[in-house]
C-alpha cells in the first residue's frame, strides 16, 4: 500500500513540475501529424478491396470503374440528358446526321499532356471521323442518329488505360485477355483494389475468406442477414429491369392475348415501390407515366388454364421464377422452372434482368430487324416504324411524344412482362 501512494505521490509531481511541456508535446505532436497528412497524403490513404461479378475486358470495364478513371466526351444526367464533359459543346446541321464537337481547351491527360482532338479513339464502323484541328471533332455518320451525343458517354482512354478521371491505374492482372484484378489510386494515394469473380457464389465465398472488404451490387444478400459484423447498404437501380421475354415465335405465345393472359396472372404488387412497367426507366424523360400496369386479374388471365409452359431463367432470378410460376399455376397453368447461365437458344419464358439503354431509344431490344438482340423475336411494324423515328428526330418533346407511343403500344401487345427495378447491396466490414 505504501509503494502505490509513493508511485501516486511521484507521479502527481511529476505531472505538476512537467505539465507544461507535457502539453506542449502533445500540441506538437498532433499539429506535426496533420500537416504530414497534408503535405504527405499517402500517411492518411485508405486502401479498399472490392469484389464484382463479371468478366470484363481491359477496354470493357463496367461504367462504375471506367468513370473514375476517365470520361466520354458527354456525360448523361439521371434523365438521360447528354451535357458536356471533355466536350464543351457540340452542333449539328443536318438533321442527325453530321455531329461536330469543341472540346474543352485546358484538360490534360493522367501523363500531363494536353489533351488533342487526336486522341480521341472512338472507333464506329458506320461513321466517318475527321480531326481538322486539336479542339475539334466531327463524326459522319451513314444515317441520322439523334442519340449520338449519349453514345459518346463512354470513357475515352489512351494506350495503358491512361484517362482525364479521378483515379489513375497502378496495376492490371490479366487471364486470357480477361481482368482479374484492378488497381487504381488517386492523388491523395487511395488504393482502391477491385477483383472479379464468375459467379455471384464464388464472390460471397472470396467475401467470407477475407479476399474482399467489399461486395457490390449483389441482388441477394440474405447470406449476410445474421452477420452482425458486416452493413448492407441497399440501390434502388432505375437502370436496369427485371422482365420475362415471351418468344413471340412459340407456337403458343404468337397469340397476343395469351401473353396478355400471363401477364394478368402475375401479382406485381409483390415487387412494392420498385415495380417496373416500361423497358424505360421512370426516371428518363421519354417515359411513359400513363402506361397499362396489368394490375392481377385471374379472370383476364383464363386463358392460360391448361397451358404447359418453361420458364427459363438465370440462377440469382430463381426466387422470382418460384414466384411466378407460383402465379401462373394458380391460375391454371403448369409451369415447369429450366436453370440456365445465359439466354437459351429456342426459350419460351426467358426470366432476366436487362441494363437499361440511357437513351429512351430502343432499338436494339425491340426491332425486327434486330436478331441478336431482340431475343423476343418480337416483329411489329408499328414498333419498328416507332423506333425508327425516334432515333432520327431530333426534336425531344416530338421524340418524347414517339416513345410515349411506343410504350403504350408495345405494353399492349406483351411481347415481355415488366415486373421490377432490382434492388442491388453492398456487403462491407464494419
């Protein structure tokens, strides 16, 4: 007892004859810290590792990557609105057909070299491209394109993935011309690490065995629901839609009203606020808001009774595949559930979730002419002559007026079910 009062007793004298200095040093030593964290950034810098799903191309990485190393010449708004970005504006004269734009003057590459109309690699095998001087260029195309400013989003980049954007690449892995793993820094020297897996099972696993920090977008995260040292964050995604195809070529599903019937079978109101009604986002400005929702209703839906179908569907859509087929045999059908990796050669329900062009133009998803892409099979001449005109028009309130119509129409006709905007989590460390 008597050695702890004398350690209490010195100690207290200690502090009272030094507490000066005492104070002085700790004033020194966090101001001494702060401005080594100024001046030297890379003493404060995180570094995170972050998991996706996909396998991607070092010229194909997804936009959520590409962005933060570079920028297209536009850059498109929430509404789908090109508005400048190394461009600082652009013209056309002739209806679509002829862009030219004027690029900013005082931006330069991540290797400091100004940036010159003649880096600009755009590569389109129906446009003609001129570079008559270093702050201007102009694309010919073969027809009149009124989307063309959205397309030229896409992030340019010199040779080594150099771009104009926040975050420069350190380190590139890659497996048979694939990525494996991306590093990129920023000029405070924030790491950030991203590696990609095949499957959304094979990412939860690289999660669970400490490979990652970070999980994006997974559309399930109920593995993660009982962890208490992980947060979920959720993203509604007005960029995407879940729908199921009909192939209007089935023997079966020619009929209009028979896909009409499906659709009626199917109670939507599972999907809550994110439902989705249109193959166009809500939040564009081509959006239809008056569109036919095809509320449940089994007495519109009696023509399926009896009916024998396949619902093909990808394997993360299984739980809404149940649901649905749930549905179609409550009202009569029998429904049998076919798992598969990608899109089936000869489906008759295909069950997928599909990226949402920024643009309302649509052409590719629903035009006849389009057979690798309008996996529906879907021929509607009043659809294509739709399509065709709003891409050539340059007008947006009469394009907005085109694509108005053009919903309605084709959501009567039921060529696809529209039933939700996925929700995507992120998976991190507390």
């Amino acid at each position: 007892m008597l050695n702890f009062r004398y350690i209490v007793r010195l100690t207290q004298a200690f502090f009272k004859r030094f507490k000066a200095i005492i104070f002085i040093g700790v004033f020194v030593g966090i101001a001494i810290f702060l401005i080594l964290g100024f001046f030297v950034p890379s003493l404060s810098a995180t570094s995170k590792r972050i998991g996706l799903i996909g396998r991607y191309a070092a010229n194909d990485l997804p936009e959520s990557i590409s962005s933060k190393i570079s920028g297209g010449l536009t850059k498109v708004d929430e509404s789908g609105q090109a508005m400048p970005n190394i461009a600082k504006s652009w013209e056309t004269s002739d209806g679509g057909k002829t862009w030219i734009f004027y690029l900013n003057d005082n931006l330069v590459w991540q290797d400091e070299k100004k940036l010159k109309a003649s880096d600009i690699n755009y590569e389109f095998s129906d446009a003609k491209i001129e570079k008559p001087d270093d702050n201007t260029i102009k694309f010919s195309l073969q027809s009149s394109f009124s989307a063309f400013p959205v397309v030229l989003s896409k992030p340019i980049f010199k040779k080594g993935l150099l771009g104009v954007g926040d975050y420069k690449v350190k380190k590139i892995s890659l497996v048979g011309g694939l990525v494996q793993k991306l590093t990129l820094q920023d000029k405070n020297s924030n790491i950030l690490i991203y590696k990609f897996y095949p499957t959304e099972e094979r990412l939860k696993l690289a999660f669970k065995l400490g490979e990652v920090d970070e999980i994006l977008d997974l559309q399930d995260a109920s593995d993660f629901n009982n962890w208490k040292v992980v947060k979920i964050s959720e993203r509604q995604s007005y960029n995407n839609f879940v729908a199921i195809f009909l192939n209007t070529t089935d023997e079966k599903l020619s009929e209009k009203s028979l896909r009409q019937a499906l659709n009626y079978a199917i109670d939507k109101e599972e999907y809550g606020q994110n439902r989705a009604g249109s193959p166009i986002s809500p939040l564009s400005w081509g959006y239809n808001p008056q569109i036919k929702l095809y509320e449940k209703d089994l007495k519109k839906a009696e023509d399926i009774k009896d009916l024998e179908i396949k619902l093909s569907t990808l394997p993360n859509l299984l739980t809404t595949a149940e649901k649905i087929k749930k549905d179609w045999e409550e009202a009569g059908a029998k429904v049998q559930i076919e798992i598969t990796p990608n899109v089936p050669l000869n489906f008759q329900a295909f069950l997928a979730t599909v990226d949402i062009p920024k643009d309302p133009d649509q052409y590719s998803l629903w035009h006849s002419t389009q057979t690798g892409t309008n996996i529906s099979k879907y021929n509607n001449p009043r659809i294509d002559k739709l399509l065709e005109d709003g891409r050539t028009e340059l007008d947006q309130e009469t394009r907005k007026k085109i694509y108005i119509d053009f919903q309605r129409f084709l959501i009567e006709d039921s060529p696809a079910i529209f039933l939700y905007h996925p929700t995507f989590y992120t998976i991190s460390r507390k």
